[in-house]
C-alpha cells in the first residue's frame, strides 16, 4: 500500500494520499488545501484517483475537494451527517476570515462499518463522532493502519469545543472503536505525527493512560 502525506494549508493539516502498487488506483483522504500541490503529487505517484475520502466536513480537510474533482472526476464519499456542516462552509470560512469557492458535491454517503474499495485496497469506516457530525475513520485492516482523522492524535484527542462537538460522546467512539484496534496499529491522524493504538493507549493523557513516563 503506497501512503504519502502532504501537510496543506495554514491549519497544517495531513492529506493522505493512498494507492493500490498493483493496479494504480489511488484515493485521496482529507484533501484539505493546495489542491495543485495535490495534483503533483498523484502524477509523480502515477496513481489513478478513484475516489475522495472525507473524515469529516471541517474547513482544513474540505477546502479542496472542489478543484480536486474538476480534476480526476472522480466521487466524493463521507458520511451523511457531515453534510449540513459541509454546506454551511462558506460562512464558516466568513466568520474565521477566509473564502471558501464552491462547495463540493458528495456523491455516496458512507455509513459506519462499509468498505470502500480503492483497487486491491480495502478501508473500513469506522463512525467516531464527538470531533464533528459524522467523523469518520478508515481502517485498512491488513496493513494495519487507520486513518484516525481529528478523534486521536499522538498525545491528544479532537476538539469537542466547535459545532457538534461532545467530550463525552468523542471518549466512547476513541475506546470502544480505535483503542480496540490492536497496538501495533499504525495511527495516520489529522494533524501532527504518526504514532500507534498501543503507544496512545499507554501514554495519551487524555485517555486515562499513564501520562508521564
Ligand atoms: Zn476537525
């Protein structure tokens, strides 16, 4: 499985950009700013965009999803209750100070626990609200990896603090779907560095782990 992340925009946020070796189908995850940057990447990657893979419809991992599917024509996925957030991005840009074009069309709503198919390549949604509505997860089983989107980061949790945010309900989707993934799950989150379901549940403070080592 080929993975390059692209960090984009000013909210540093990590663009995945995963493909199949074997036929050269590829997916973006969260393609969240420079769409051009994006673009150069896929043509030095030789990959075949089937697909645009949303976690959640928050400005730093929407923001080029429009000139993204100008480009490959391709399909947008992401989970159905993420879309009142994803129509309303041109005031929320407003209000932070930015512009936001168009906004994108989705063209298959993802529930929890579907597979999306991107060659050879199987990802497993996993519905983890509390962040956002919606937020989703995507766990690509035999490799081990999950794409955790903005519930779990290295040493931190999302954000329950915007719009359809809840601690509570962010703490239940983090336990009883990311920490049950084995450890040597390799965690790929929404911003800041790698890291694994074991090292997390060892050491993230937030999840009642031993904090200090
Ligand atoms: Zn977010």
């Amino acid at each position: 499985m080929i993975v390059e992340t692209l960090i984009v925009g000013p909210f540093q946020e990590n663009c995945y950009v995963v493909g199949d070796e074997e036929s050269g189908t590829g997916a973006l995850i969260d393609p969240g700013d420079e769409a051009a940057r994006i673009v150069f990447a896929v043509e030095r990657m030789g990959l075949s965009i089937s697909q645009i893979i949303i976690t959640h419809a928050h400005i730093d991992h929407v923001g080029a999803i429009a000139p993204l599917t100008d480009e490959f024509l391709c399909p947008v996925v992401m989970h159905e209750e993420a879309g009142a957030m994803l129509r309303t991005m041109p005031q929320q840009a407003m209000m932070m100070g930015m512009r936001f074009g168009k906004v994108p069309k989705v063209d298959r709503h993802v529930a929890d626990d579907e597979v999306l198919e991107v060659g050879s390549l199987r990802l497993r949604s996993l519905y983890t609200p509390g962040h956002a509505p919606g937020h989703l997860a995507f766990y690509a089983e035999e490799q081990e990896i999950i794409f955790s989107g903005d519930a779990l980061f290295a040493g931190s949790v999302g954000r329950t603090d915007l719009p359809g945010g809840s601690m509570e309900v962010l703490m239940r989707s983090i336990s009883e779907r990311l920490l049950t993934l084995p450890d040597a799950t390799r965690v790929l989150s929404g911003h800041g560095p790698e890291t694994t379901i074991g090292r997390e549940r060892m050491t993230n403070p937030f999840l009642g782990g031993g904090g200090m080592l």
